[in-house]
C-alpha cells in the first residue's frame, strides 16, 4: 500500500509539472547491467539453499523431507543476523571506497565470535527446543541441523565477502560464488 501511494504521488507530482522525466541511457544501461549480475546472484543463492531439500526428497522420501525443512528452516533464523549486517554492510562499503577492506574484516572477525556462540548455543539448545516448538515427531530434526551448524557458520564468513564484493562493484563475483557452489553441490550429491 505504502509502494502505491508513493507511486501515485510521484506522478501527480511529475503531471503538475514539477519535475520533468528526463532518460539517461548511459547510467541506465548500467544499472540495468548491474541489476541484472545481482538478479542472478540471488537467484542462484535461492537455488543453492534449497536443492537440499529436492535432494533429501529424492534419496530418502517425504519424511526425511519434512524433518531436513525443519532443520534448514532453523539453520535459516540462524542467518538472520549476518544477513542484517550484510544489509547495512553494503552501502557503508559503498560509500567508504574502501580498496583494502577493513571495514569488511573487522565486521567478519567479530560477526564470526557473534555467531560462533549463537551456534553453540542453537546446537545446545536444539534437542530440547525442536521438539518443543514442532513437536515430539520433529525430533529427527535435530542431527540434521547439528550437521548443518557448521556450514551456517561458513556460510557467515560468505554472506560478509558477498555483501563486500558487491558494495565493491563486483557481483559478477557475488554470482559465480554461489553459481559454483550449486554445481558443486549437486555433483557432489548426485555423483559421491
């Protein structure tokens, strides 16, 4: 609603005048251009974080299906904090023009002792709080988010390097990132 009102008051504001709509084909060839590398880059993370589940389905059947969403959808709460510092992460990069990077590092050094103990304390916590929350026939939950914490965690440490690389001007790199993760991931499943 807030998107449509906006909308409708930016062109009754152009209508009356008081703004004239002028096309830079330069700088929209570019945004399209980097919209576009950042399109695929999320697409392609989407992918990656979900051919799991088609994977699990296809080697071990619905339940097995049901207990591993439980365990990604905990691994993905988990994220939400290098995702929200990612998020402020990159304009700061953006503006700073930092060439040597520590604004990222010192982000990351700290972002990894923060989610250091959050994980310890989600892998703790676990076994008591899935059954908890889903039930008493979710318990087979539990191992698969165990095995998924470390990959959380170094998925931390990927989410910064994106967010960095692209407040750099660089998300061809954001692409092939997880471009070549899916690939891996998938032969490694289908193959090993």
């Amino acid at each position: 609603a807030l998107d449509l009102e906006i909308l409708v008051r930016t062109v009754v504001w152009m209508l009356r005048g008081q703004q004239r709509w002028r096309v830079d084909p330069t700088l929209l060839r570019q945004m399209w251009s980097y919209g576009a590398r950042s399109y695929l880059a999320t697409t392609l993370n989407a992918w990656l974080l979900q051919s799991d589940v088609f994977l699990v389905n296809w080697w071990l059947g619905t339940n097995a299906v049901g207990w591993y969403a439980v365990s990604a959808q905990c691994a993905g709460w988990l994220l939400v904090l290098p995702m929200s510092v990612g998020t402020v992460l990159f304009p700061k990069i953006a503006a700073a023009g930092d060439p040597r990077g520590h604004l990222t590092r010192g982000l990351i050094k700290r972002l990894m002792g923060w989610m250091t103990a959050l994980l310890i304390g989600a892998g703790l916590l676990s076994p008591w709080a899935i059954p908890a929350v889903f039930g008493e026939a979710f318990r087979p939950s539990v191992l698969p988010l165990l095995i998924l914490l470390p990959g959380v965690w170094c998925l931390n440490v990927a989410i910064g390097l994106n967010h960095d690389a692209a407040g750099r001007g660089l998300p061809s790199i954001v692409g092939v990132a997880p471009g070549t993760a899916l690939l891996v991931n998938l032969l490694l499943n289908c193959y090993a």
